[in-house]
C-alpha cells in the first residue's frame, strides 16, 4: 500500500459497501429531456432574438421607409417611388460627404499602418521597460471618441492651445494655425485626432503578426547574405500580408463610421467641408427630420459597404477555423 | 510576444538601428502622453490659466472647481451614473447571451458557418444604418430616452465581441470534463454553467471587460435614443460644443472622470488585447 | 444492477464504420472486458452504452429497458474516463459530490455517500485537495469514487489505466478487481492491454474492425482461441505459427511440415471439420508447450525431436529459446538456467495435444 493512501483491509471493505442508490431525479423529467434535445438552439436563440429584433427587423422596417414619405414635417406616410433615393444621389453634399469619408478613410488607415508597421518593428526585439511602454503606447485604444475629439479640439486651439505654442517653438517663428476653421488644416486635424487614437490598434496587431514569424525564416536570410531593408521587404512584408489584410480592412470598415470625432472636432465644419456620410445622414435625419431621405442614404451607403464587409468576414473566419 | 528584429543585419547598423527604433518609440510614447496631460491638467486649472500665451503647464494653484461643477451644474454626475448602470447591465446580459452562443457554437458547430457569418458581420455594420429605424421602433416601444432602451441596444451592438472571444476559449476545452459530468448525471445546462463556464472564466471575463469599455465610450447611439433622463456620460460633452472658453476645465474634469475607468479596465486586459481587437481571428 | 444487452449495433463516424453489426450479452454483475486492437470499435462501443454517441442502427438495453436516445444522465450508467477528467476547479468532494448535488441529494446524505466511498478507496484524507495536487494513482481513486458514489447500475471503464505507469498499473489492476468483488455490478472495461483483459474479466469479448471476433472466459480464448486473430493477440508471447499441410493417413492426423522434418502427429478424435487432405493449415502452438524433453519417452501425444537452438532471450524467471522446424521459427518456454546458449543441441517436446489448427485462408480454427 503506499503510504498517503488509508490501509484498507479487505475484511473491512467486505463489511461496509457503498450505500443504495440515492433518490431519483428531482427536476428531470419530459422538460429537461426535451430542453437537452434541442439544446444547441435554445442558447443561440436568445442572441439570435435580439439581432433580429434590432438589426433585421429595423433593415427591413427601414425598406419601407425608403419608399415612403416619412418626414416629420410632412403628415402622412405616402408612397413615393424612389423619390427618397433621388434626392440622395441629386444632393451635392451628399457625394461630397463621401468623397470625405473615403478620402480620410483611406489616409489614416494608411498613416495608421505605416506608423504602426515601424512602431511594431521598433518594438519587436526585447528591451528593458518594454512592458510598461506598450502599456502606455496603447491608452489611446480605450477612451470614447468623442473625448479624443473634444482633447485635440482643445489641444489644436487658436489662439491659446498648446499646439501652436509648440509649433511656434519649434520652427522658430511665431505660428497661428486654424485648426479647426481652415481647410486643410482641419483635414488634418481629423487625421491627427484618429491617428492619436488607432494607431495602437495597427501598432498591436501588427507587432502581434511580427511575433509569429518564425525564426528560423530570419536564419536563413541572414546565411543567405540579405540584409536591412531586403529582409524587411522580402521576408517579414510578405509573412505579415494576411494579418496587414485583417488590420486593414478591420481598422477600413471601421473608419468609415467617422462621425465621434467630427461631431466633437469640427461639427462637419467649416461649412461643411469635413461632412462625412455617418454625419451628413445625421444631419437630414434628426436636424432636419427628413427621415426617408436619411434612410435611403443608409441603404446606400450600407449597400456600398456590404461587399468590404462580406470579404472580411469571411477572412475571419476561416482563419477562426484554421 | 517572441522577441526578435525584424531586419537581421551586422552589429554597426544594429547600433544605428537601436537610435532609430528608440527615437520612434519615445516621439511616440510623447504623441501618446502630451494631449492626455494637456486635458488632465486643465481640469485643475483655475480659469484665468486658460487664456495665456505661453500656456500654463503646470497651475500655480491647482483646484477642483471644474469637477464640481462639471458633475453637477453641467449634470455630469447623471450621466455617470447612467452610463455606470447602463454599461453594467448591459455587460451582463452581453457575456449571459454570448457565452449562451458562444457555447452552442463552439460544441455543437450549430447553424454552420452562415449563422457565424451572420453575427460576426453585426460587427461592421455601420451604426448610420440601423439608427433611423431603430430610433422610430424605440419611439413606439416607448424605449426612447430609457436606460433599459440603450441597455438593449448596446447588448446588442456588443454581442458580437462577447460570442466571438468566448468561442475560441470554449473550442479548447478538454471535451472529456463535459462527458463526465453528463454521465454524472447533469443535464447540459447544468453541463454548461457547472463545468464548462467556471473553465472558461478568464476568456469570458477579458470579453467582458471589452463589452463594457465599448458601451462606456459609445456615443452615436446614446446621442440618437437618448434625451434627458438616460443620457450617458459621452453625451455630456455636447454641452462643451462650442468652446467659448468658459468651459475648458469642466470639459476636461468630466473628460478626466470618463478616462480613468477606461484606463484602468484596458490595463486588466492587455494581455487579450489582439484577441478581442480582432474578435479572435488572432491570438496575440 | 442490470444486465446489458446489444442487438445488432451499427454505428459509423463520417464515411467510416466503427462499429458492424455487434450482438452482445452481458448479465448481470459480470465482469466483462472489450478488447482488441485500436481502431476495432471497443471505446465506440462503450460510449454507446454511456449514451455520448448515438447509435444508427441497432438496440443498446440496460435493465431491460431499452435507452436508444435516453441521455445519458437518466441511464444510470458511470463512466471512468482515460484521463480521469477530474473538475480541475473542484475538490476532490467537489467532484465526487457533483452527481449528487446536481440532483439536488440533501447534505448530510452528500455527506454520507462521498466519505463512505472516499473511505473504500482509502482517498479519505484528500477530500479537501485539488485534482492538479494528485498523484496519478490517486486521481484515478477519484475518478473511480465519483463513479461509486452514486451506485449506477453499470460501470464502464475506458481505458483507466493506460496513463499510469507499470507498476501502478499492476496496482490498480488489483484494486479494481477487488473492486468488482466489493460491490458486484455489471463492469464493461475497455483496454487493448490483453493482460489486463485476462487478469479482470469474467469473460473477455475481442474486437476487430468492428466485429466481435470471440467472446468467453478468459481461458477459453486462450486455449481453445477460434481464429488466428484471437490466438496471436492473447499471450505473451506470442503462440508460434507453423505453416504446413494436414495430411491423413487411416483415421489419424498429422502436420507436414516439409521433407526435412518428421510429420506431426495430431491427436486422435479431432473433427477439423472436415478439411481435405493436403490442404494447407497453419499449425498454432504456444511456446509453454514447446519445452524441453522431459522424461525417457515422450508425454501421450507429445512429438520429441533435436534442434539446435539459435537465440537465446532470458527474462529472469524464464528463459525463451528459438530455434527453427523445417525453416519456420519456434519459440519455445524453457526454465531460466535450462539453457546454455546459441547453438547448443537440445530436444525438445512439442506438446501436440494443445496445438491449434487453422485454416489460413479464413483464419479460422479447425
């Protein structure tokens, strides 16, 4: 017998047998058996529920809409073809509001990754107080929007915020620069808030990627005889591409809803140059209660956006069931 | 994470290597800190420290006026609590209903990959699409400027994450611990919440603490379904629309108060952090 | 308690078929184990029992009662898992409780039950320990209390042993039959060990590829094994396979082996089923039957003949020599000291009476 277990004889065993069979089952019965059965869909169904209820049913409720005049100004809800969409697609502003979007889409994903892709290269190799430096790099990744807006409003303000201040010292002749009522600057004052903000999102996922590279690829460049840049071309770029794909479209998708940081930073303005298409529709629908409008420019929009949104999804999650 | 340079390469451009890497690094880690400070200091400065050329960095007297004021006359305070109720609820229903999901789809691969799809999908659908409709519907159900309206809407703007990063905690689970406990005799509800979930714990609470960092900081909704009585904090700073300048210090208290929870929560789950960014698709 | 009852089983995973066809009987508090190669379908079987598969085609009664589609929590069955599946996150009370609780069993019975089977297993002193703080052995006492406490009908092992070492295996074996004695209930046991088999069953049921191949007590597949399959997989080692011709002179049978050697005498009053003579056989004899010459004259029965030996192989109370019958290699069971070495002339009795007779072509015994 080994000796942390009790020594047991077998006359003492013989004289003590486990206990009857406890009482039957409190609570089985056709219920829970019938509850097994169908399981599986019984705990998606509640999930399923509210997405119906919140995202279909609204979509579809909406379609209506598209085709009706539902203005609050206006009684009664008549049929009026495709009136609604025409308005859209004839409101200058409307196509301007997503030249806007597109364009700030594309540059702060594009600075956001090449800012990152070095941040990432820069963090990479193992270095003294790295931890508590990627704990600082990525606080921007968890704060609401609207205060990013509102600190770079602040920060970007003429005539007594910091920026121009430093500016100023820095290039030596005094700078006053209107952030936030002068184009281009407040294009780039947009630019400057979301970079601030999501840069990190590029930054981790990407130093993510980095990681996974094994090391053996770098061994062998390296007896290969190719150096600095060529490695970085020719073996960390191509291994990164899926993940670069993921992050993009991931950060692409979601900078086209820019509207936090717009509202905050310049309110559309001046004018209404820095309109995106989430804020204009915002606009037409709840300043100016022009509700179908409003709708048929999201079914526009949100049809433009389907296919990005189908090819990424389905990256994700073929590589969830890699 | 593995450490390793990403461009091999002889010891003298290591050491210019390492003056560049560090030179993007801390211009960085500025980028990153100056603003913040900029905010978090004006929320102590007396008012008269706004207007100045060159700009206060640090005030002589320090004070906390601009909470005060910021909580109460700007009514900070209720949407503190509006969004502290509101983000709390609906990040328990997030994580009940996901991990629900999540379970049915990790074990039972139930309704294939079109019901994935379908879910993850919910994730990029732009707020401006379903706004309208829903604020019309919310109207009607009487759920306009109600906290259980935006409870319901954020649970489901956040399932998504919720039912994504507890799937790849659930999908490791030795299933042997599961069969055990139904031949002990649980049924697989019992199956689920008494083995299953206390196993997945730490997935399921990392995907909690993203639901309710993105409840906490979302504004669009809570700016269209909400008035006077459920507002949230983000929705306060409308008041600050506008900068007459009387107002930086309240702006910035309240911003400082809406921060520090954020902060801290986002610290607690670092080392998720590329799982819930990429709802799983990565490990990190 | 209850008996368990199979009808025509059928059951396959994707395109492949685990289980064909298996007709099994298991009476009450018998002993039983399923053994074979993997991939003959035993685990496949015994999940089908537990309930954690579903069956396509076929009947799996328990008691009399028939539990197709019953889960497995209202089929009263326990199960002891390969890699004990211990609730990392529960006690040791914890995880043997959880049966109860679970079904709502007022606390002091709680009580009552897991001490009393904690005390049978001698794991009374680890109520309070976490799983991840137990040895190998003692976590299998768990696993085995859990499925004691609540006194199933049926008990089914799968595999409990395979991830101990050797000398706990031994160990535990003997506990487990003790077990069986203890409480008597119907035991299914699953191994490929065939030691094990032999050791625990009552009776032993061989697989193959989805098929019962043979099913008994543990001594009649051993001596009187009804194929190929079965001979060679009982007994280690191995039974030795000659291949020859039966031939028939008068009533009686012999073995030819070829020129070289002596025709093998079988005994009188073996049927064979009527095989034609010359037809090809394999002759099985296991190597505790090929010993050394004893006595002036042969056992009854028994064939003597001289053979130099080629490799000797010592395992310390035995010692297995080999040597070769018309070209075929003999393996043969001597006493430890009996032999000198390679290329040592030696007689050797081939206990013929035990010899078994196959038909090479179907595998089966004559």
């Amino acid at each position: 017998m080994r000796p942390e277990l009790d020594p047991v004889s077998v006359t003492d065993l013989a004289t003590r047998g486990p206990l009857p069979p406890p009482a039957r089952w409190r609570g089985g019965g056709a219920l829970s058996a019938w509850v097994d059965q169908h399981f599986k869909w019984l705990m998606v169904a509640p999930a399923v529920l509210l997405i119906l209820a919140l995202s279909i049913y609204p979509l579809l409720f909406s379609l209506w809409v598209n085709f009706v005049n539902y203005d609050f100004e206006i009684p009664g809800h008549d049929f009026v073809g495709l009136q609604n969409f025409r308005q859209i697609v004839n409101d200058p502003l409307a196509w301007s509001s997503l030249i806007t979007t597109i364009f700030l889409s594309l540059a702060v994903v594009a600075i956001e990754f090449l800012l990152g892709l070095g941040l990432a290269l820069a963090m990479v190799r193992m270095f003294r107080g790295r931890g508590i430096i990627l704990s600082i790099l990525i606080i921007p990744l968890f704060i609401s929007p609207v205060i990013v807006g509102q600190s770079w409003a602040l920060f970007l303000q003429r005539p007594f915020g910091p920026a121009d201040y430093l500016l100023s010292q820095l290039l030596g002749h005094p700078v006053n620069i209107s952030w936030v009522g002068e184009v281009p600057w407040v294009y780039i004052a947009i630019v400057i808030a979301d970079v601030w903000q999501w840069t990190p999102f590029m930054f981790v996922v990407l130093l993510a990627g980095l990681a996974a590279i094994p090391a053996h690829l770098y061994e062998a460049a390296e007896l290969d005889g190719i150096s600095g840049l060529r490695v970085l071309f020719y073996v960390t770029l191509p291994q990164l591409a899926p993940i670069i794909f993921l992050a993009v479209t991931f950060r692409l998708l979601d900078a086209v809803k820019l509207f936090d940081v717009i509202f905050m930073l310049t309110g559309g303005g001046p004018g209404t140059a820095t309109y995106t298409t989430s804020f204009y529709l915002y606009q037409i629908g709840f300043q100016q209660f022009h509700l179908s409008t409003a709708t048929a420019g999201s079914w526009l929009f949100l049809i433009l956006l389907s296919v990005v949104i189908m090819v990424l999804v389905r990256r994700l999650l073929r590589a969830e069931n890699a | 994470m593995a450490a390793r340079s990403a461009t091999a390469g002889p010891s003298r451009w290591r050491r210019r290597g390492d003056l560049a890497r560090f030179a993007i690094i801390g211009l960085f880690i500025l980028f990153v800190i100056v603003p913040l400070y900029w905010v978090v200091i004006t929320s102590i400065k007396p008012s008269n420290d706004y207007l100045t050329v060159p700009p206060v960095w640090f005030p002589a007297e320090p004070t906390i006026v601009h909470y005060t004021a910021a909580l109460f006359s700007y009514r900070g305070l209720q949407g503190l609590v509006n969004s502290l109720i509101i983000a709390s609820v609906s990040t328990v229903l997030s994580a009940i209903l996901g991990t629900m999901m999540a379970y049915s789809l990790a074990r039972f691969n139930t309704g294939g990959q079109h019901l994935a799809f379908w879910v993850l999908s919910q994730r990029f659908l732009p707020p401006v699409a379903i706004i309208l409709p829903i604020f019309l519907l919310f109207r009607s159900w009487g759920l306009y400027d109600t906290r259980i309206g935006l409870i319901i809407a954020y649970t489901f703007m956040t399932l998504p994450i919720s039912v994504w990063m507890m799937y790849a905690y659930f999908r490791q689970l030795p299933r042997s611990l599961e069969e055990a406990a139904l031949v002990d005799g649980l049924s697989r509800w019992q199956t689920m919440w008494m083995v299953a979930v206390p196993l997945a714990a730490p997935g399921i609470a990392a995907a909690s603490v993203f639901v309710f960092i993105a409840v906490w900081t979302e504004f669009f909704f809570a700016l269209v379904l909400t008035s006077r009585h459920a507002f949230t904090l983000p929705t306060v700073f409308r008041a600050f629309l506008g900068f007459q300048g009387a107002q930086y210090g309240e702006a910035c208290a309240l911003a400082t108060t809406s921060l520090v929870p954020s902060i801290i929560l986002g610290m607690l789950v670092q080392r998720h952090l590329v799982r819930g960014l990429t709802l799983g698709a990565l490990r990190g | 308690m209850a008996n368990v009852k199979i009808s025509g089983l059928h059951k396959s995973f994707g395109g492949v078929q685990a289980v064909r066809g298996v007709d099994l009987d298991i009476p009450d508090r018998e002993f039983t184990v399923l053994v074979g190669p993997s991939g003959c379908g035993k685990s496949t079987l015994l999940r089908s029992i537990a309930g954690l598969e579903d069956v396509e085609q076929g009947t799996i009664e328990i008691g009399g009662q028939v539990v197709n589609g019953m889960r497995p929590r209202d089929r009263d069955v326990a199960m002891v898992f390969q890699d004990y599946a211990l609730y990392p996150h529960m006690t040791v009370f914890g995880n043997i409780s959880l049966s109860l609780r679970a079904r709502g069993t007022p606390k002091p019975e709680i009580e009552a039950r897991v001490n009393r089977a904690a005390e049978m297993l001698g794991i009374r002193a680890l109520l309070a320990r976490y799983p991840r703080q137990l040895s190998g052995g003692q976590r299998q006492r768990v696993a085995i209390g859990r499925a004691i406490v609540r006194n199933p009908r049926v008990f089914l092992f799968d595999e409990p042993l395979s991830n101990l070492d050797a000398q706990l295996r031994d160990e535990m074996r003997g506990e487990i039959k003790r077990l069986h004695q203890e409480i008597a209930t119907t035991m299914i046991y699953v191994t490929h060990d065939q030691i094990e088999a032999m050791t625990l069953a009552d009776r032993i049921v061989l697989l193959r590829e989805g098929k019962i191949e043979q099913q008994g007590a543990p001594l009649d597949l051993f001596e009187r094994p009804a194929s190929l399959f079965v001979a060679g997989f009982l007994g280690s080692p191995k039974m030795n396979f000659l291949q020859g011709k039966l031939v028939r002179s008068g009533g009686a049978y012999a073995i030819d082996l070829g020129e070289e050697v002596p025709k093998l005498a079988l005994p009188p009053g073996r049927a064979f089923n009527g095989a034609t003579d010359g037809a090809k056989v394999i002759l099985g004899l296991r190597p505790e039957h090929v010993g050394r010459a004893a006595g002036a004259q042969p056992a009854p029965g028994s064939q003597r003949l001289e053979t130099t030996i080629e490799l000797v192989q010592p395992t310390g109370s035995r010692s297995y020599a080999s040597f070769r019958l018309a070209g075929q290699p003999v393996l043969s069971e001597l006493q430890a000291h009996d032999v000198s070495g390679p290329g040592e002339r030696i007689t050797i009795d081939l206990n013929l009476p035990r010899a078994t007779v196959f038909d090479p072509e179907t595998g089966r015994a004559l």
